[in-house]
C-alpha cells in the first residue's frame, strides 16, 4: 500500500495555567511559558496541511484537573486530530488527591484524543487507511503508592492481540518512557533509569516480531533518535525545557514502493514577554542544571570524590542544554582520562566514532 502523510509531534508540555504555577528552588521546567510557547507551536504548524498530532505525555505540570481541562478543550480547536498518552507529572497518584487527578481519571479528561473506551488507559486506533496507532500507558504503581515506569502484564496481553490482528498496518507507537536507550548506559545508571521503560525488553521483543519500527516518546526532555535491532525511538524535547522544540514528521511512499519518514525540528525563539527565549531557558538550564551533574560525576561509574566532582562540575555548565538539543559533540580536553571518556561518549557519534546528526533532522528508510 502506498502510504503518504504529514503529522507532528510536541511532547512534554507541562501545561501550567497561571494560577496553577508554584514555585520551587530545584524546578527545571520553564512552565510559564508553557501556554505562550504551544500557541506558537499551534500557529505553525496551521500553515501546514496536517494529518494528526502526537502527544507522548506529560502534558501537564503536575496533574492539575485545571491543566487538563485547559488542555483538552485547545485540543478541540485544531482543525486536525490530536492523540495523548499519560506521562508521570499527568498522573503523579494513584488516587486523586485534590490537587492531582488519579491515574483512571486521565481516560476521561481525553476522550476525543484516543480514549473510546474511557475505562482502559490505553488504546488503538486508525489513523488513516492502512495507518494504526497504539497508544500505552506506562505509568504504574506499587502497593506502597510509589509510581513505577512500566507496563502492566494485561496491557501487553492485550498489545498482543492487538498486533496480531494488524498485521498488514503500519503501526505507530507512543508511550511516554523511553523504550530504546538514548544515553550511555541509559538502563543501568541510576539517573538515567527513571527514564527508561522497566520492561522495556518484553516490549521491544515483541515489537521487532511484529514488525513495528516506529515508537514515539517523551520523558527525556532531549531530541534524540536512537535505534535498536530496527526499532526506532524517537524521544522529543519539552515544550518547556531548552530548546523548545517540535517536530514535523513526513512519511512517503517513493516509487519503488519504500517508505521513507523525513523528520523536521523547529524551536520557539521568543514568545511575548520572553523575547530572549533560546538563551534565558538556556542558562537557566545551566543553573539548575548543576546538582545533577554533581551527583553524575559522583556516582559509578566515575565515582569521583566531592572536590573532585566539585572542580569539574563547573565545566558542564551548558552539558545538559547541548545535550537537549541534540546533535552534540563534546570534547573535554582538560578533564581526567576516564571522565573524558565517560562524557565524550553522550556526543551525537556512530559505532564508528563518526558525527551522525540526525537527531533533529533526518530521513529514515523503513523496512
């Protein structure tokens, strides 16, 4: 089947109403620009003849019923269908606390957006002819309350039968965490972890059987495209983080018959009272971004001691924000061997040892 569309992608929007927004000394997200920066977004992407919008997540800052409502009913304004997935700030308790919705309320606040069946917190659905969505919900919790990033074993019962019975489709997936790792060493440093699926072997397993090449996810809050024995991850930045990026994704069908999926990033410069946008979200990045490079430094594999960690912490002032942006090269020629090594490798390199930008733009041959 000859396949040819256009859709978007804005993840983790961390949508904040005014009255909604407090404060905290370690918060890291921009969120009073959440609603300006998606109006820009929204404006841009009206000049383009779309077919449907992703939305993998986090879509609000923290669960608010206010954000959600604000959300869903922008959401009905676009001329083009919109689809979401629950990210961990849009459900942080099991139960609604007041303050927070509850896990199974999320179904009903989206309704139009994939959610038929209001009472299960995952979906499929057809988006064009020959043309399937599958939208998963990672968001769990223990007996204890504690929110864990997996999928529950009914939901990939029913993911299951849900590939077997699509087979002749092309199948496109979102889910919040992270399926395919994006950093080194991604599932097994402790800072990393929190971002990636735990059972994300079962899911990728049996996606590759399957023949589904295609996930879209969020979480990370970096542009970043990552692949694994076919599989592509494509994880977007926030909405709110630097450097307030979406994506435009194309998907045609050449004459030979192969499908090819061309990816196209923009950033949000400025929007009104923040004229220096790029910059400002950047530095404040840096800033905030120094505790967690202090304990990156200090945990394995470095293991560094705190003055050491303390000397070198300093240089990574911008390391987070580059890594955001995607396509970064580092080089860090005044640090120790081993933290050299260890840092240089998060540059945007292949197997090879060679620079492969196409994390923000790029064309992708399906198989």
């Amino acid at each position: 089947m000859s396949l040819n569309f256009r859709f978007a992608v804005i993840s983790d929007l961390h949508i904040a109403l005014p009255h909604t927004i407090w404060n905290h000394p370690s918060r890291f997200h921009l969120v009073e620009v959440s609603i300006p920066v998606l109006e820009s977004i929204l404006d841009r992407l009206s000049t383009l003849k779309l077919d449907f919008l992703l939305l993998p997540g986090d879509l609000t800052q923290h669960g608010e019923p206010a954000n959600h409502t604000w959300l869903a009913e922008r959401l009905a304004q676009l001329p083009y269908p919109a689809y979401v997935v629950p990210g961990n700030h849009d459900v942080p308790t099991l139960e609604s606390d007041g303050n927070a919705i509850g896990l199974a309320d999320f179904p009903h606040y989206y309704r139009s957006y994939g959610y038929d069946n209001p009472e299960q917190l995952y979906y499929t659905c057809q988006l064009l002819p020959g043309v399937r969505l599958i939208g998963l919900n990672s968001n769990q919790f223990d007996r204890h309350g504690k929110q864990l990033g997996c999928l529950d074993d009914a939901q990939l019962s029913w993911l299951q039968t849900v590939l077997a019975e699509h087979q002749d489709d092309l199948i496109l997936v979102m889910i919040h965490h992270n399926v395919v790792e994006h950093l080194p060493g991604q599932s097994r440093n402790p800072i990393g972890q929190r971002y990636m699926l735990d059972n994300a072997p079962t899911l990728l397993k049996m996606l590759r059987e399957a023949k589904v090449q295609l996930v879209f996810t969020g979480h990370l809050h970096v542009q970043d495209i990552a692949c694994s024995e076919g599989v592509y991850d494509i994880t977007t930045g926030s909405l709110v983080s630097y450097p307030h990026p979406y994506r435009v994704l194309e998907l045609r069908t050449d004459d030979r018959g192969q499908r090819l999926l061309h990816i196209a990033s923009g950033r949000v410069e400025s929007v009104p009272g923040w004229e220096t946008l790029q910059q400002t979200s950047r530095d404040f990045m840096g800033e905030r971004s120094q505790p967690f490079m202090l304990q990156l430094l200090m945990q394995p594999p470095l293991k560094l001691s705190q003055a050491e960690a303390a000397e070198l912490a300093p240089h990574l002032h911008s390391f987070w924000a580059d890594l955001a942006n995607g396509d970064a090269r580092f080089a860090f020629p005044t640090f120790p061997a081993s933290a050299r090594r260890y840092f240089e490798r998060f540059s945007a390199i292949d197997a090879n040892g060679q620079l492969q930008c196409i994390d923000n733009n790029t064309t992708l041959l399906l198989s």
